[in-house]
C-alpha cells in the first residue's frame, strides 16, 4: 500500500512536469496556426477556383479542431491534478453536460475491461445543480468506475439524467454486474477495504453528500443500479 501511495504521487507530479512542457508548444501551434488559417484564407479569397488552396483551408481547419482539443485535455488533466483541498466556489453546473463529459473521458478504460458505456440518456432539458465543479466531476467519475469495476464481461453500463421533483437524478445502470455481499457490507464501513468497487463508490459517496447530496444502490440478480440525488435548480 505504501508503494502504491508513493507510486501516485510521484505519477502526479511527473504528469504535472509533462503538462507543463505540453502547454508551451500548443500554445505556439495555436498562435502559428491562427496566422497560417490568415494567409490561407486571403490565398483562397484570390483565387477562389484553385482547389488547392480550399484543400489546404481544410487541413488547416482540421488542425485547429486538433490543437483546441489537445488544449481541452491537458486543461482536464491539469484539473484532475489539482489537490481537492483548493476547493472551488459552487456553480451552477450542467448535470447533463457533466456526466457526458465524464462518459467521454472514461470511455477507453471501460472499453479495455470489454465494458460498453452507452449514450447519456437526458430525460429532462436543463436539469443543473449548484455545486462544486471538479469535486462532482471527480465522484461521478469515482462512482462510474465503481459501476465498471462492479461488471462482469461484456457489460454495458447506461446512464441517465432525470428530474424527480426538486431533485436531479443521476442513474448509472450496469448490466450483468454483481458485487459480492463482503463488498456490499464493506461499502458502509468506516474504513474501506482494497476491492475498487468499494473504494470508488465510497469515494464518491462521501464528495455527493458535501455536495448536498445522496448516492443509494441497489443490487439486483444480474445488475447494479447506482442513483446520485442532488437538489435542482429552479
């Protein structure tokens, strides 16, 4: 445990080193790729005929997509490293839009465990909550890992995105799943075990309920259902 303790950290300030290498040059691609789009587009004004030029524009068009998107994930990253005790202030937050993102960022780990993470499923336009941006980012993610961890293979876990009164829903629904009854008994414990089930829903519990929140389950012969409640908006 110790080494895996130290393990983290040092891999939390070798990724922060990398991030802040990576930073530099995307932004000078960036900046490179603004002046080129520029000449690009005068090229592509004067003559407008020359399939070239509208190729090139293309390309160029593309990289920009390229570059803003590598921006986003190393911003992501370098949130996601940030020590939890900065604190943020409470924000409204875009429940819908959240759980995408997180679907979105751990799609490759539930795909390399041959889990399938379906669409998030928005029952209700708008649904948001005021809450802490990174910390509920981060038990969404902690709770939809625990759900993966709980899968057996080939599972697919659903997502949805509901209001149920004043509260907003979140169902994460995996499907076959099944949690052995010592790791459901562990999931209340005071100090929780190894197995990542319990310590990521655990996790997560605990961020939702400073949120203002609750996280129940229920377990089910072939699956496990998982409802984050937090208080809606008007």
């Amino acid at each position: 445990m110790l080494i895996r303790l130290s393990r983290a950290e040092v891999q939390q300030h070798v990724i922060g080193g990398l991030l802040h290498d990576l930073n530099g040059p995307l932004n000078n691609l960036s900046l490179t790729l603004a002046l080129v789009a520029t000449a690009v587009a005068r090229g592509a004004a004067a003559a407008p005929a020359d399939a070239s030029m509208t190729r090139l524009a293309r390309h160029v068009a593309t990289l920009e997509a390229e570059v803003r998107r590598l921006a986003d994930c190393s911003q992501a990253m370098g949130r996601t490293l940030q020590d939890e005790s900065a604190g943020d202030a409470p924000e409204l937050v875009d429940l819908s839009a959240l759980v995408v993102q997180v679907r979105r960022r751990l799609r490759h780990h539930a795909a390399l465990h041959d889990i399938l993470l379906e669409e998030v499923e928005s029952a209700d336009a708008g649904v948001a909550v005021r809450a802490e941006r990174d910390a509920l980012h981060f038990a969404i993610c902690a709770l939809l890992l625990g759900a993966c961890a709980a899968c057996e293979p080939d599972a697919r876990v659903a997502l949805r995105v509901a209001r149920r009164g004043e509260q907003a829903i979140i169902t994460m629904t995996a499907r076959p799943a099944a949690v052995p009854e010592d790791v459901r008994h562990a999931l209340d414990a005071t100090v929780v075990p190894p197995p990542s089930m319990a310590l990521h829903v655990a996790a997560g519990r605990l961020v939702v309920r400073a949120q203002g929140g609750l996280v129940s389950l229920s377990f089910g012969e072939t699956d496990v259902v998982m409802e984050v409640g937090l208080p809606a908006t008007l």
